[in-house]
C-alpha cells in the first residue's frame, strides 16, 4: 500500500496550500479534536508538525 497525505487541518491558512483537502479551524486548540475526528473518519494516523498544523496520512 502507498503512502499518502489524505488531508491537511491547520489553523493557519497562510501556512498551507496544495491539491489535497485542507480544513481550517477557527482556533488553534480546535485543530487536534477537528484532526482527531477525521483521522477516524478517513482511516488515517495524524502526525502533528508541531506549528498548529495536523497531516493525515494513509499508511
């Protein structure tokens, strides 16, 4: 199985861009539970990078 970015949660809009699905949260204490949730959803593994943005993957 490939690897791959299913999508992007951040409260930083300026941080990110590119072609997958990016949610923005209103507030950065909304980012964790919002990434948490879709993770379930997407069957994905999120990896915080620590600057407020969340990437789910597929492993």
């Amino acid at each position: 199985m490939e690897r791959r970015i299913m999508a992007i949660v951040t409260a930083e809009k300026s941080k990110v861009s590119g072609g997958i699905p990016i949610f923005i949260a209103d507030k950065e204490e909304d980012v964790q539970p919002l990434a948490f949730k879709l993770e379930k959803i997407l069957d994905a593994m999120a990896h915080d990078l620590e600057n407020g943005t969340i990437l789910l993957v597929k492993h």
